[in-house]
C-alpha cells in the first residue's frame, strides 16, 4: 500500500520531487497558483490526479495523506502550519521558512500530533555524503579539524529578475539559497557553530540580495567550516572537503553539469608523506539523493518515528538572518 502524495508548487524542484516519488509513495494531487504548471506536470503522471490551483483547496479536498511543498521561500511557513493544524505529514522544501520564528510555531503546533515533519536538505543524502559519514564513524581520518566547501553557479540571463533575487519573496540570496545546504552538511560533521565570520557581496548581480557568500564558521574544539556560495562562479561547482588529523576527504560533483559525483580518501601514512588514495565514483546519472531522502522519510512514518529536523533547520535559518543583519542586509534580515 502506497501513501498517497499531494505536491504543492509544480516548478523545477516540484518536477524534481514528483519524477522521484520513491517506491513507497504515489502522487494524487498536483498545485500550483499557474494551473497550468500543475496540468503540464500531470502529464508525468500515467494516472488521472487532482489539479488545484489553491493550495488550501488540496489539503482540504484532496485524499493526500502526505504533502510537499516546493514553492517560493516565502510561502514555505504558511502552507506547513496550515498542513500541521490539518494533521498532515509534511516534506518541505528548505529554508523551510525566511522567518526562523515560523519553524518555531510549527514546532509548538506538533506537540501531542504523531506527525513527521521534514524540511528537505537532500544534500544529506547524496551517495558521496553518505559514503563520507560511514567512513568517520570508522574514524579513519582521525579527529576532525576543518572543512572547506565551495558551492555556486554561474546564473543564467535575466537571473536578477527571477523571485530568488526578491528579499521578499526569496528571504535573501546566495547564503540563504545554495549556501544553507552547505551550512547544513557543516553542522552535520561538526555540530552547532558558536561564533561566525563573514562577509556577503552583491559583485556581480544588479540586486538587492547578495551573490557571494564568504563564511568562516567556528565550532567547539576549535573546529572550522571555511564556505563559499556563489552565482558568479561561471561554470556550477559542488566541493566539499572534511579534513582530519590522519587524513582527508575530498567531494567533488554532484551529478549533471556539475560533474561526476566522487568521493576521495586520503589517509596519512605513519610517517606521513604521499598519503595513501581511494577513489570511489557515483554514477552522474543517477542523482539519486531526492528519491533516497522520500524513501527515508516514508520508511520513517511507517516505523511511527516522528523525530523531525525541524531544530536544526531552525538553528541554520536563525544563523543565516543573522549572517545577513551583520552585514547589512536589512532587507534579508
């Protein structure tokens, strides 16, 4: 018995999460405010589903018992408490809000609700990800010290006017966008940070959001999480490195244009010098992260574990807003 899926937000990462269903789960019921994005992605559907273009209209009317919600970043927090006071089991896109207040009420509304909440950092699940977290539960690389990350694209034409440009609409740019999820896999490996540097610039862009990210992130034992987010990098870029006192791992590509999708392992030899390597690569055409991270939260509910991320989401968003207030992005903080 499949659960029954209603998608609300029917744009690229609508269509990401409906062509990656998972096999424990069938789409119902499609919305979006342009019916006919909604209509034009029912067509990757073989059976007859529910269109809306009222998002109340699908959680009341529709027979979805789990919702997703893809839509702009200011509309996230809205639909997830409305979905929460209807008693639905809920995968929401991150930032999961632009006002970490809002993940807050969401958490005081799931008290006493047997209902799993997740706010969608498929990062956390691709292959490389998963491969790195295995090989430091084997603490093959030693005690961590610090990471390096570097994220970004290089945009497209007429990218400042799209919403992901708007601070209302979008709660900011580079950091909130691409950014999160590598504040998220940071915190991940090294836990919450206690002090941040940073430095946001618009260099590129003519908008009111910033373009590049520079964060150093500092966490207890003095441990470090150096990133980058940009959309002036020009060529799409993922690299992601974790660094220990015996060795290192290196990330590179996430699959598509952003390369193939590699993990390395270099471990120091006792007497150190030319570290000893260990290649494993992932099939660049399976970007399998979106489906992993339904499959999981389905396996989740069946197994009526209602732990959600909704903490640590809180945790990322709080700290980005004040990322933004330090540097002047009032408009985003």
């Amino acid at each position: 018995m499949k659960f029954q899926v209603g998608l609300i937000g029917c744009g690229l990462i609508g269509k990401k999460r409906l062509i990656n269903i998972g096999k424990y789960g069938k789409i119902v019921s499609l919305c979006d405010k342009n019916f006919y994005k909604a209509k034009k992605l029912a067509t990757n559907v073989k059976e007859k589903i529910e269109l809306y273009n009222n998002w109340k209209n699908l959680i009341d009317k529709s027979s979805s018992e789990i919702i997703i919600i893809s839509t702009i970043h200011s509309e996230l927090s809205k639909i997830l408490i409305y979905c929460i006071k209807k008693n639905k089991h809920v995968l929401v896109e991150k930032p999961g809000a632009i006002d970490p207040n809002q993940l807050l009420r969401a958490t005081k509304l799931l008290k006493n609700k047997n209902l799993l909440i997740h706010v969608g950092y498929n990062h956390r699940f691709h292959n490389s990800i998963l491969k790195a977290q295995e090989i430091l539960k084997k603490n093959i690389i030693g005690d961590l010290m610090y990471i390096k990350s570097s994220y970004g694209h290089g945009g497209r034409l007429n990218y400042e006017k799209e919403w992901r440009m708007n601070p209302k609409i979008s709660g900011g740019g580079e950091l909130i966008d691409q950014g999160s999820h590598i504040i998220d896999l940071s915190n991940l490996i090294l836990g919450d940070p206690i002090k941040v540097n940073s430095k946001l610039t618009t260099s590129f862009w003519k908008t009111k959001v910033d373009d590049n990210a520079f964060l150093i992130l500092t966490y207890k034992k003095n441990k470090i999480a150096f990133i980058h987010a940009s959309c002036s990098e020009w060529k799409n870029f993922f690299e992601f490195q974790i660094y220990g006192k015996k060795g290192k791992i290196l990330i590179s590509g996430k699959g598509g244009s952003y390369g193939q999708e590699r993990l390395i392992l270099y471990k120091m030899k006792k007497k150190m010098g030319k570290p000893s390597v260990k290649e494993y690569i992932f099939n660049e055409n399976n970007n399998n992260s979106w489906e992993k991270e339904i499959n999981n939260f389905y396996k989740r509910i069946k197994k009526k574990n209602f732990s959600n991320n909704l903490e640590s989401s809180y945790k990322n968003l709080k700290l980005i807003k004040k990322i933004y207030k330090l540097n002047n992005y009032d408009n985003c903080s």
